[in-house]
C-alpha cells in the first residue's frame, strides 16, 4: 500500500452549496429506534437542516469480522430524510471494535515509548498499519454501499479529528523504506543532515530510531537531531494523506460503480499543528474544521477560520466555501467544562463570525446528552431525557437568518484578497524542534503578532502557504519562514519582479529543507531578493531594554526573541540597531526589485511599529483597509462570482457596543433597513450590508 496520495480536484458540484444551514451530530445507535423521530422532530424545531452520523458506529455496522449489519442505519436516513434533514455519514475509523483490536493487536496506536493503546478510548488505531488500514477500507467501502444513492445522502466524512502519530514496530520499518525512498542512501542521508555530530551516523536505515516527533509543542526538553525528528513528521504525515486518500477511494468508486453523482467527501480537521492539512485536504473534496475557544479569544477564531478558507480553491481558483463541523451549542465538556459562548447573543455571533470569512455550514456537537461514557458533561441541544437545553432561540433565529440571506451569501462569497500572508506546517513544525526561546511557537507568533494585529486594523487578507499561487496578490508578508525551499524563492522572486510587494521577516530563509544550517551563504542566496548579506545574528533575550531599532523616519521600538543584522549591497537601510551586539547595523532592508519592493525585517519589532512598516508597504502597493474603527469588529468584504465588490458581513465580537467606519452605506439585509456609512454595532450584533 503505498503511501502516496492522489490529488482529487473538486469539481464544481461538489465545491457548491445550495443553502446556508445549521446542523448537529447525532448518534442514534445510542437511543431506542422508537425514539427517533421524536429527536428529528425537535431537530426540525430547531432549525436544523443537516446531522452527522454513525462516525463511531463501527461496531453496530460491523458487529463480527465481515458481518455487516446496516438496515437499520438505512433506517436512519430513511427517517432522515421524511424529516426533511440532510446527512453526513461518517466513516466510523476512530473507533475500531474489539473484536478487531483483539484479533489483530498489531491496529493499536503505540507511543514513543513503546506503549500500546488499548481498547475503550477512540482514535487508538493506527493509520499506518496496512492491516488496520485494510479494514478501514473495507468498512468505508461497506458504508458506501449501503448508503450510496439514499436521498438524505449530502456528504462524507472520513474519520473523526484525527491527528496523532504511531511509533510501533510496522511503522517503524516503513519509515525506514521511506527514509530509504527519499535519500536513496545512509551516505546520503548522514551527509544531509550533518550526522557527524556527536557521531549520530548510521550504517543502515534500520538503526535509525523512530523518536518522538513532538511537532508544534516546545515542550520536550531533550530532544534528537531536529533533521530527524522532521523527517519522522513528514513520513507520519504522508501516511496520514495516504490514510485518507484510501477510504475517498473506496467511496467514490462505489459512486462510479453505480453511476451516480459523487457527494462531497470532508473531515473535521482540528487545532493540532503535528498534521499538514494542507496535503490532507488535498485528496478530499470540501475542507471542514473543529473550532472550539472561549469568552476571552475571538480573535483566534478569525485567525483559523482564515486559514480554513484558503485550504481548498473552487475550480474558478476563489476560496471553496468550508464547513464548521464542531463547535458547542452553548458549554463544551470534552473533560473540563467551559462557556465558549456568551450566551445566546455569542452564540449567533460565534456563527454568523464563521459565516462571514466563508463558512456555509454551522454543525453543533451534540444533539443529545450522551447516557454514558465520555464527555457526558458537554453541551447539547437536548438532555439524555429529549428536554430543551440553553439556546433554543438563537438556533431557530440562526436559521431563519441563513434561510433568509443564505442565497445572496452564497452568490456574493469573501471577496478576493490583495494582501496574503505566509503560513507553512514545515516551518511550524522546525520552529518547534528548534525554538529561539520557552516562550516562542511558531503557530503563536503568526497568530497573535502578524495575523491578529492586521486583522484588528481591518487589513483584508489570506492566509496562504509557500506553493500556493501567489501571482494573485498584490502584497505578500512572510514571517518566521526558516525553510524556503527553491521552487518558493524563484515564486518569490517572480512576484516581487512583477510589481509584487513582499515583507520578509524575521528568521526567514536561513535553514535548509533538512533543518540544517546554510553552507554557502546565510539565507542560501535569498541574498540577491533582499538586496543584503547577514552581517551578524544575535540574540536580544535578557538584554532587551539596552537595544533599540531606530528607524530613519525616527520611531523605535525595542527588539524581541531574535535579530538579524545586515550588510546592505542593492537594498538600502531603513532602521539600524541602536546597542548591544549590532549596534550601527542594518536592522531592516528595503530593496526595489524589478517592478516590485521587498522589505526584509530582522527581528519582530513591537505591534505599532510592525503595523506602520506594513501600512507604508500596503500604500506603496495601491491596498487600503476594508473598514476603519474597533478593532473588536470583523469586517469580510463580499463580491460576486467575477470579482466585483458588493457588500459586508460585519461581526461584533465584543459584549459592548462598538462603532466602525465602512467605505460606504447600504442596507442591512437582516433588517432591511438603511446602515450608513459609519455604524454602531450593539453587543455581539451582526449585520449582511449590500453596499450602495
């Protein structure tokens, strides 16, 4: 079974939606039969027009080994579908039976330290074992044939949130052919990752251990060579592409087999930075999410759903609408319980937030309090007892919103942004094997000093990774890009030459594909780009009050985590470092290339300055914000199919009023009244603006 994946293009069947909707997931393998329409019936009530199903119900469709029991899971879809309710059928693969595990103990998940997961918990197999996988495909295979054609049928979903990676024995000798498949030799590989050092060289690929590859974390103190632990999560991460591409295979060869319409395939892709869900995403058909936060971090929320957005493209080459497959319908209580909401009001406002940046589907989990086991303390619509929890309102409003301007959000997407911003899996991963302090991620870093801030000052953007067609932006800023491979510094190059504007910076372009250091020059020719060599890289960590960036238009700002000095050759200086090691030196470049400008920053710098270094660059290349005001106010520019701007969502995020200021009036279609051009938004209050 190999473990490349084959990219499946969506079609523009299946990158569409017809409807705006709220939905929930549902486990009726859980309740009576005779209790099923009795929870339809309510779901109706609410407003609900879409459920997920069966992701965990191996056992019940599949009982003994090869023994497939689904009418009554027909049964489901068929009272589904007479309540009018969509389904989402999940390929129950989180959830191995014990009669699988018991039989075939080699399917469990093991540690780093070489424990093996047992039975009772979910996500304990392995999507690297060829037996485990072996059985995955077939049960997707069996859900495809029973379900396929079903009138209710809407759309897949393969496993539940995966993430995770397997240590034991099978997959350790397959990452040895894979390490065998991509250096060719152990000379190879010993060369490209400098294992001389502390004679970490090996003689076989089969010495080479299988470490733990805490990616996305920095919480390992001790760790192996990073070029190794890298290596572990790009296999793992390949194997997971593969895992997924397997059971899309499967499903839609029972379609082609029947010729029928394919459905669109998804997952519930999560928080966790281990996986590369960009490659996963790939192979499925329509990017869906998990997004669970609190009262305090909104803002987190605009950040992932803007990176959800840009996952997938439509075969126009915009943004393919994204579902928000998991958020709670008032508390969550995966262990501990927390509000994610404030109250009903956030709870509208949580989902008209996802709306906005281009979800077209909001799912609760869960529909019904669960008898037993597990997360029995997390919200639902209704308690184990079918009697109404919190919020039954703002779901009936929600939908009747989504029922009445669904169409016109669907017509009138996000409109195209000028402005993308950098994001790479392999970058976080680097940063995480290899961090500049306890207190840098990389993950952190973007979101709360790139993102958020430009976000908060109405700056529109994408958040795009190295590969993606980039030629249709205006301007580009690239943070924390330590890996920068070849074919991305020729993309670079070509944008900036086209009249691109780039923000390089900080710690961008110095380590090699293999996390090791540069040998020729410090930024492997990115040099030419910034129109500088290094002159010296220090760090600024404890001595930060004795060192300053001094900028030539005056401001100053105090340096953090790392810095950066430069000689300038074609680029000129435009802030040096005042103090400690760099002092006189060049701290940012700007450099004028072919028809475009890059800025390249050495050290992150406090949030005003970084923000009025992004706005001189954002003018020089014709962007303007798309709203001004409270930065605790989203606003998403709308525009229709071929580009042309037609309105706003605009999003309160905070409890208190807040007052924004649009390029122009239009009318709320919430409403149907007037909004002029300058606004007050109540607490968490949202407003659907055609503009004028």
């Amino acid at each position: 079974m190999s473990s490349a994946a084959v990219r499946h293009p969506a079609t523009r069947e299946l990158a569409r939606d017809r409807e705006v909707l709220i939905g929930t997931s549902w486990y009726p393998e859980l309740w009576p039969e005779a209790e099923w329409d009795l929870d339809l019936a309510k779901m109706v009530e609410a407003g609900i027009r879409l459920v997920r199903i069966f992701e965990f119900a191996w056992y019940r469709a599949e009982p003994r080994d090869g023994v497939f029991e689904l009418d009554w899971a027909v049964r489901v879809l068929d009272r589904c579908h007479a309540h009018g309710i969509q389904v989402m059928v999940g390929t129950p693969t989180a959830a191995p039976p014990a009669w699988l595990t018991s039989a075939w103990p080699e399917v469990l998940k093991t540690s780093a330290g070489g424990v093996r997961d047992i039975h009772g918990q979910r996500k304990h197999g392995s999507h690297i074992a060829v037996k485990y996988r072996e059985f995955c495909i077939r049960i997707a295979r069996a859900f495809a044939l029973a379900f396929t054609g079903h009138p209710a049928l809407a759309s897949w979903q393969i496993d539940n949130e995966m993430s995770g990676f397997d240590y034991g024995p099978e997959a350790r000798r397959r990452f040895h052919a894979w390490l065998e498949r991509t250096y060719g030799t152990v000379a190879e590989m010993n060369r490209a990752w400098s294992l001389d050092l502390w004679s970490q060289a090996y003689d076989r690929f089969d010495q080479v251990p299988m470490v733990l590859a805490s990616v996305g974390s920095t919480e390992v103190p001790e760790r192996n060579h990073p070029s190794l632990i890298l290596a572990i999560a790009r296999f793992q991460n390949e194997e997971w592409t593969a895992y997924i591409a397997d059971q899309c295979t499967a499903i839609r060869a029972v379609a082609a087999e029947r010729g029928v319409a394919p459905k669109a395939i998804t997952t519930n892709m999560t928080g966790t930075f281990q996986m590369d869900w960009k490659a996963h995403n790939a192979v499925l058909d329509r990017v869906g999410h998990s997004m669970y936060s609190d009262l305090d971090h909104y803002p987190w929320l605009v950040y992932r759903h803007d990176r959800t957005r840009t996952e997938k493209r439509g075969p126009d080459g915009r943004p393919a609408p994204f579902w928000l497959l998991e958020t709670a319908p008032n508390w969550s209580g995966g262990g501990r319980i927390w509000n994610i909401h404030h109250d009903a009001a956030g709870l509208r406002m949580n989902s008209w937030l996802a709306t906005a940046l281009g979800s077209t589907a909001t799912v609760y989990w869960q529909w019904r309090e669960h008898p037993a086991g597990q997360e029995m303390l997390h919200g639902t619509f209704v308690t184990a007892q079918g009697a109404w929890r919190p919020n039954l309102a703002a779901w009936q409003r929600l939908a009747g919103e989504y029922a009445r301007v669904g169409a016109w959000l669907l017509d009138h997407p996000p409109a195209p942004a000028d402005l993308g911003l950098l994001f790479s899996a392999e970058n976080a991963w680097g940063w995480s094997i290899d961090p500049t302090s306890d207190h840098f991620a990389y993950v952190n870093a973007f979101r709360d000093e790139v993102h958020g801030p430009l976000a908060a000052a109405h700056w529109w953007r994408d958040v795009v990774e190295p590969g993606d067609d980039l030629s249709r932006y205006r301007m580009l800023i690239a943070p924390w890009l330590a890996i920068l491979r070849p074919a991305v510094r020729e993309q670079l190059a070509a944008f900036v030459k086209a009249g691109g504007r780039l923000l390089l910076g900080p710690g961008t372009g110095f380590r090699t594909s293999e996390w090791t250091v540069q040998r020729d020059r410090v930024f492997g020719g990115l040099e030419t780009l910034i129109g500088a060599e290094s002159s010296s890289r220090f760090s600024p960590m404890w001595v930060e009050d004795r060192i300053r960036v001094r900028f030539a238009d005056g401001r100053e700002s105090k340096p953090k985590q790392w810095c950066e000095a430069f000689a300038p050759t074609s680029g000129e200086a435009i802030a040096s470092y005042v103090g400690g090691y760099g002092d006189g030196q060049a701290a940012a470049i700007r450099h004028q290339f072919g028809a475009g400008e890059v800025v390249t920053i050495g050290c992150p710098v406090d949030q005003p300055t970084w923000l009025h270094l992004v706005q001189g660059l954002a003018t020089r290349a014709g962007l303007t914000p798309a709203a001004s005001g409270s930065p605790n106010v989203l606003v998403a520019p709308r525009a229709d199919h071929t580009g042309k701007h037609a309105g706003w969502v605009v999003v309160n995020l905070k409890e208190s009023e807040q007052s924004i200021t649009l390029p122009s009036g239009g009318t709320d279609l919430l409403t149907g009244q007037p909004v002029a051009t300058a606004l007050t938004l109540e607490p968490c209050g949202v407003r659907v603006i055609v503009a004028n």
